[in-house]
C-alpha cells in the first residue's frame, strides 16, 4: 500500500512538472526582453489606470509569467513545511527494525527525516526557484537576484545574535534580573511563566527581538518546559510566546524588524510608535497572558509539584560563578551587534573576535551551539529569497484596501510571509506615504499575525529550535496557529479599539 502510494506520489509530482514545464517553454519568448526583477514602479508605469484588483494581477502574469510561477513554488514551500511534522512521524513510524549490535541504513527514513527539517524547507525550494528562473531569464539573472537584490542582512544577523544571547553569561544575567520579578511568586513555576511571557518579550524593543526570543526560549526551556507540561499547555504556551515577543519589540522605533522598515521612510519617532502601537501592545500582552495564565492555572498546581520533587535549578548550587568582567565584555559584543545590526561587514567581524574570546574563557562558558543559529539562518535566507519575488501580488492588494481591511488583510499575510517584509513592501506604496491611519494599521496587522506561524516573524524559527526538542513528534504548524489564535485575537482588538 505504502509502495502504491509512493509510485502515485512520484507520477502525480511527474505531470505536475511536465505541466509546469510546458507553460514555461510557452511563456518564454514573452519574457526574454524583460529585466528581473521587475520594479514596482515598472509595473505601474504599464499598468491601465482604475483596472480592479484582478485585472491588474492578470496583467503582471502576463507581462512576466514567472509571477505566478514563483508564487507556486513559494506556496509548494508553505505546504511543505506545513506537512513537515508528518514527515518526521512518518519518518519514525518506518524506521526498518535491526537487531542488537547489527546497523541498517534506511535511504528513506534519512530522506523523510531530511524532509522535515523544517529549517532547510525554505532553502529547499530555492532550488527549483533558481532553476526555473534560469530557464526564464538566464544564469546571470539568478546570480544578479542572488547576489544583489536579495538582503541577507536579516539571516546574518540572526546567526550572530542568537550565538551571543545563547551563551551562559548573557543567559545568567538575564535570569538574575528576571528572578526578581519571579520571587514576588516566590519563584515557582507560574511565577517564572508569568514573568518569562509578560516581562521578557518587552526585551525585544530594546534588545532586538532575536535576541529576547532566544534568551527566552531557553529560559522557558530550563524553568517551564523541562517540569514536562501537559501538550495542550506546551503548545498554548509556545503559541503565547510567539505572539508576545512579535509585538513586544513595539514600544521603541530602534529594534524590531517591521518598525526598522519603515521608520525613515514614513518619519516615524519613538513617540509615534510607544503611543500608536507600544501602549497598546502592552495591554495586550497584559491581557492574553493573564487570560492563559487562568485557564491553565489547575496545571500549575502539577508543575509546582514536580519542581517540589525534581528541583529544576538544583544543578545551579555548583556552577562555577562568572566574573563580572567577562559578562561585561559578552554585553559589549551583544549591543555592538545591536548597533551596526545594518552592517553585516561590522557584526560578523565583531562575531569572529567574540568566537575567539569564548574559546579563551571556555572554563566560563558552556560550549557554544552554531547548529541551531546557522539553521534558523538557512531558514530566512530561503524565506528572503521567495518572498522577494512576491511583491508583484502583495503590494495591490494591500493598495486597494481601507484601514480595518488593511489591518486584516496584513494580520493574514503575515501568517505566510515574515511581517518585516509585508511592512517593507508597504512603504513603497504611495497611498500610504501621507496617511498615518493606514501607516499604523499596516504595522500593527503585520506584529499582531507574527506569531500565528514559524515564518510569519523572524525571531521564530529560533524559538522553534530551541523548543522543539520538547515536542516528540515535531511542532505542529495547526496545533501551533491554534495556540496562538486567542492571544492574536486579543492583540487585534488591543489595537483595533483602544
């Protein structure tokens, strides 16, 4: 049955690429004479004045049928990692059985596991996407995209960030001045979770929200996750996490990624944003989290009896202490990180001599895991490179919207495309140069959604690495926007009303 299936599954990928294929080789005479990427501003210099939303998509597949060609290839990806926790179940569930001391390799138990990484799918799919854009446009096309018209700013910044807050220094500081917040509870376990979701994602506004989700996440992983919570708990928190620090970062204009976007091009200052969108924000967060905290506080009472029998911190009586100086010199690289975040040749410079720096206080530091940053950097690099190429669609829609639609529509856009980037393609739109009503509603719609999926905000392919391990079959995509409905909900009203 499973081989029936496997040999449907090939024929049916079959026709749909010679499908795929044929309307390529059809199309491809259109669109020799065009330059790729095409701009928005090309688009609307050809475009038919006061054409409908429709007509207007019809034109740009037309004009570059590669449009809707890379809109595919990025929704394959979306599918794919949406399917990629079955792919590991499946993966698990046929592993051929061996005897004691005997090995068999199994190509497809490694390929399905390979599948379902859900950090390299993005990376995945670029394959196919260089590949038919080369049979579009040419190999100097896809090297000019690649290496000039993509920014992997975001990727590398990533990487760095979540090496440097995941090392023991930072992470020791953040949780000593964390605990004071979590002994008004005399630090039990809903006293940690309260502060860890309340407090903690405030870090992104001032810290970037890369590195609050990191520092977070592993906090989480050491104060809650590892007392083994109930699933429904596990993913309702996980959820409550992504939501909170997507709008977290909210309360300044220096630091969270769909705030950077647009904040010289619309002349946005720390009071329009703290007052707009951060005061708002945090009564969200207020409310969401109070609101969880109530409807699991029967779990608590588990949670505060296995950290009673199996301490969760007991291991801390023995850690060596870390001299204040090598924390100070962690902190030095971590803000100048922060500060030349749009300098990738300054960060990753600074990366290098931090590297050598941990090497030689190795008897300070826990060993250093590039694994999971160099993943999660994989992950948005993939992510950059499709959802560059899908501003042909995204930038009318948003244009042909009012405030309340306009809110909506971007809270659901983000759930599929990282909402740096939704806000991005925003501020090239000039019916939102001079309307701060629109202004606002776009952004708040783009943090509102950024926790609904692993790609709808940056910062969460990190959580996900960090948190996976607690979740034996692999996060589910559905049982994860299922967590993170209510918070959204309440954020969207939060903004909407207040």
């Amino acid at each position: 049955m499973i081989l029936r299936r496997f040999r449907l599954g090939r024929m049916l990928w079959f026709l749909c690429g010679m499908l795929l294929f044929y309307g390529i080789g059809t199309a491809h005479a259109m669109t020799e004479a065009i330059s790729f990427p095409i701009s928005l501003e090309c688009y609307a210099s050809q475009e038919p004045a006061a054409d409908g939303l429709w007509s207007i998509l019809y034109h740009r597949v037309q004009l570059c049928p590669f449009n809707l060609v890379a809109t595919l290839l990025f929704m394959a990806a979306i599918v794919h990692t949406l399917c990629a926790p079955y792919l590991m179940r499946w993966a698990t569930t046929h592993t051929p059985h061996v005897l004691p001391g005997q090995q068999k390799f199994s190509i497809r138990t490694h390929l399905l596991h390979f599948l379902g990484e859900t950090e390299i799918i993005f990376g995945l799919w670029v394959i196919p996407l260089c590949l038919t854009m080369m049979f579009f446009f040419g190999k100097d096309a896809v090297g000019h995209y690649l290496g000039h018209s993509v920014n992997y700013t975001e990727a590398f910044f990533m990487v760095v960030i979540m090496s440097i807050a995941g090392t023991r220094p930072i992470l020791q500081l953040v949780e000593t001045c964390l605990r004071h917040c979590a002994r008004l509870g005399h630090e039990s376990p809903a006293a940690w979770w309260f502060t860890l979701l309340g407090i903690a994602p405030l870090l992104g506004s001032f810290f970037t929200e890369p590195a609050a989700m990191t520092v977070t996440a592993m906090l989480l992983a050491k104060r809650f996750y590892a007392l083994n919570p109930s699933p429904r708990f596990a993913y309702a928190t996980l959820g409550l996490l992504f939501v909170n620090v997507s709008v977290g970062g909210t309360l300044t204009h220096i630091a969270a990624p769909p705030i950077l976007m647009v904040v010289s091009r619309w002349q946005w200052t720390w009071s329009h944003v703290f007052f707009n969108l951060g005061l708002k924000a945090l009564a969200g967060i207020a409310v969401s989290t109070v609101v969880y905290g109530c409807f699991f506080r029967k779990e608590f009472h588990l949670l505060q009896q296995k950290s009673s029998s199996q301490p969760v911190d007991s291991h801390c009586e023995v850690e060596r202490p870390i001299p204040c100086g090598i924390t100070t010199v962690h902190l030095i690289f971590l803000i100048g990180t922060i500060i030349t975040l749009h300098t990738p040749v300054y960060f990753i410079g600074g990366f290098l001599l931090f590297l050598v720096f941990v090497r030689k206080t190795a008897v300070h530091q826990n060993p250093l895991a590039l694994r999971q940053p160099i993943l999660v950097g994989c992950f948005l690099a993939g992510l950059v490179i499709h959802g560059g190429l899908q501003s042909w669609w995204i930038a009318p829609v948003l244009e042909k919207l009012g405030e309340t639609a306009l809110f909506a529509c971007s809270t659901l856009l983000t759930a599929f495309n990282d909402n740096a980037a939704i806000t991005y393609l925003a501020s090239l739109v000039p019916a939102f140069m001079h309307n701060a009503a629109l202004q606002n509603a776009i952004v708040a719609g783009a943090v509102t959604g950024g926790g609904l999926t692993i790609i709808a905000n940056a910062p969460n392919p990190a959580g996900t690495a960090i948190l996976s391990k607690f979740f034996p079959s692999g996060i589910s995509p559905l049982k994860l926007l299922l967590a993170a409905l209510g918070p959204t909900l309440i954020l969207a009203v939060c903004f909407c009303w207040l």
